[in-house]
C-alpha cells in the first residue's frame, strides 16, 4: 500500500473502523431530503441505508421537505424507516415559485424551449423551482432556522460503507464549511450565461479570490494529472462566458449553513435570481454552490469525503478504490467483514461495493 502524503491538505477525518462513540456530543445538525409523494420507495430506500450505516448510532433527526402536502402513507412509512426521528414540512409557497420580477409566460415558453433542447429536467417547470429554492431560499426556511449543520440526501442513493464518526463534528472541529463526495461536470447548455453573471458579480461587489479557475483548481481533492490538463484549458473567455463545469454533486452535501445565510452569499444568490437564469436557463444549485464556495470560501474549508461509499444514479463514489489503495480481491466481501485499513486502500470500514465501480473510480470525475 502507497503511504498518503504527509503533508495533505485535506486528509480523511478517519483511516479506520471503530465503535462508533455514541455517547458523544453531537452538532446541532438535520439530515434534510426533498421529495415528492410519489418517490416513496426510493426514499425510504436513501434512508434505509442511512439508517443502517451511520444514523442509528447517532440518531440526528430526519427532515423531508416537499412543496406539496404530505400523503400520510409517505409520513408513516418514512417516519417508521427513520426510526421515529422523522419531521416532515411543507415548504411555504412563497419559497417554490416564480420571482415577480419574472414574466410567467415568457419563462414557460423558455422552460418549453429547453425541453426541447434536451438539456435534463430543463422541460420541467418544478425542477427549476426546486434549483431555485435549493440555491437559496432552503437558507431561509423558518424550519431550518435552528440549525447550522444540514446533511443533504435524495431518494434513491446508497450508502455503501459504515460512517462511525460523527461527520458533523469533525466538519465543526476543523472549520469546515462543505462536504461533498462526488464532483462531476454540469451539462453546458443548462447554463450558458451562468458564469458571466457570477464573474459579473464578483466584479460588481469587489470579491478578492485568486480568481475562481485558480481556487477550483487549486482544490487539493481535483487528481493532479487532471489539474495539469486544465490548465491549458482558457477558463474565461475574453466575454466571461466560460469556467471548467466541475461542481459538486449536490444531491449529497454536508455543509455549514451559516455560510449560506451569509450577506455575501445570500447577495449572490439574489443577483442570480434576478437575472432571471433559474428559469430563463436552467441554473443548478449545484453549480450555485460550487461557485460560491469557489468564490468566498478558502479551499481548506473544502473536505472531500472520500470515504463515504456513495451512489447516486449511476455515479458512484466507492473508497476501496481510493488513491493510494487498490480494489481488494479478499473473501471478506463475500463475508461481509470489516476491511483491515490495507484491504479498503487506508480508509473506509466496512465497505462492500458493487463491484460495477472500475478501478480507481474514488469520486472526482472531473
Ligand atoms: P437530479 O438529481 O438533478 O436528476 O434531479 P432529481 O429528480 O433527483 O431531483 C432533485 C431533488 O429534488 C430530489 O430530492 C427530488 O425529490 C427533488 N425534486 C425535484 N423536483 C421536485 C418537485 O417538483 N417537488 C418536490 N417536492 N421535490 C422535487
Ligand atoms: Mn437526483
């Protein structure tokens, strides 16, 4: 096995199994999935697996949003799934609709267009009200309110290793202010005008970073050949319209809400909004955040849990295969066994991966 570098910026909270320290403190944190009645199933199977690697030990209460009133076979079946420690709000109609700076008409008729176009989801009038809320109205919600710590999750996702560290607390304890697992690139045509209007902002507001292209690629999770090829590649165009499309798969997130609520970020979001792009284009939260944390978080504040065995579609983040490991032919798969430390690559506990991952497959896809 290949030693980890000292000197690494942004190392795992934790390289090994343990018995999770329940009797700890715990953050003051929700575990939040938005979900639509009708995603029942797949719901319960996200929390299922959260359940049964990391939450039963640590017991944090489970929050499901919906712009919808709840179905109560949803509220009873999740509720049982979690344990008891479900709530379930409806979120105010206020937070999940068009600004009234927007002409409607004119934005279904976009909204008609971008179906068209094919970029995903474009079509769908409610998925640009949900990029919009998860942009930045979820900050405001009332329900939230007495929170800092939220962790993000979405129906259909699999956790495939134990987590038996608080992850919350280690995120407090290192000043952290986001998580995230998976990085990959958001499709182009869903947001052409995305960047100009954040470099537009940053402008405008004097925001000091070495500049956005450098704080992505100086991120020290991004694998160093890709670094290397980046940057040849121009990052922004003489009109400002281009950056490099990696962000952080939103549809898991554990992240300081604090940061979020801030004037700075909360300024950014309202330039977003009017602008116009979450309806005009089709903005995504995830490329929201991404260029905010680029923009006004230091990249140590970053923290690339790299390993949470994760799957989401048909992504996956599997840590057997991380850096510096290799993925392990040993009957403990088969039995179900801890990895020794050697077996899982340095990291993760009681992994069991799919095995349709390939090789070297640990998260960051661009
Ligand atoms: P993708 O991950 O970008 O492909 O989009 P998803 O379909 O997974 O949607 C992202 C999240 O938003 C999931 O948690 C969905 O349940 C939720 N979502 C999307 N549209 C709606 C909606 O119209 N109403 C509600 N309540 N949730 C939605
Ligand atoms: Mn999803």
């Amino acid at each position: 096995q290949v030693p980890r570098p000292a000197t690494e910026l942004d190392a795992p909270f934790s390289t090994s199994c343990q018995e999770p320290d329940v009797a700890a403190e715990r953050e003051n944190a929700v575990i939040v999935m938005l979900a639509r009645n009708n995603e029942r199933q797949q719901a319960k199977k996200t929390i299922q697996s959260i359940e049964a690697q990391f939450n039963k030990w640590f017991n944090y209460p489970i929050m499901f949003l919906n712009d919808d009133a709840w179905n109560p076979r949803f509220v009873a079946e999740l509720n049982e799934t979690a344990g008891g420690k479900g709530i379930f709000e409806v979120i105010p109609k206020e937070h999940w609709t068009y600004p009234d700076w927007i002409d409607q008409d004119a934005a279904k008729n976009s909204i008609k267009q971008q179906g068209e176009a094919g970029a995903p989801h474009a079509g769908q009038e409610g998925y640009h009200h949900m990029c919009r809320f998860y942009s930045g109205k979820f900050y405001q919600l009332d329900v939230l309110k007495k929170y800092k710590w939220y962790w993000r999750v979405e129906p259909d996702v699999d956790f495939t290793c134990a987590i038996t560290y608080d992850p919350f607390v280690q995120m407090a304890k290192r000043k952290k202010v986001y998580g995230f697992t998976i990085a990959l690139w958001e499709v182009g045509k869903s947001c052409p005008g995305l960047f100009r209007a954040t470099a537009d902002w940053k402008e405008s507001r004097g925001v000091v970073t070495s500049n956005l292209w450098s704080a992505m690629m100086e991120a020290s999770w991004m694998p160093f050949p890709f670094r290397r090829f980046l940057s040849w590649v121009p990052h922004r165009d003489s009109y400002g319209d281009a950056w490099s499309l990696c962000h952080y798969w939103s549809n898991f997130e554990i992240a300081d809400m604090d940061f979020f609520r801030s004037k700075a970020y909360q300024d950014y979001f309202d330039y977003l909004d009017k602008k116009g792009g979450f309806y005009n284009e089709r903005w995504g939260d995830a490329a929201v955040h991404s260029l905010a944390i680029a923009m006004l978080a230091d990249s140590q504040q970053v923290h690339h849990f790299e390993d949470i065995g994760y799957r989401h579609d048909t992504f996956y983040q599997c840590p057997v295969n991380a850096p510096g490991g290799q993925l392990p032919n040993s009957p403990s798969l088969a039995e179900n066994k801890p990895w020794t430390p050697e077996e899982a690559g340095g990291i993760g506990c009681r992994c069991k991966c799919t095995g349709k991952e390939k090789l070297r497959n640990y998260g960051t896809y661009c």
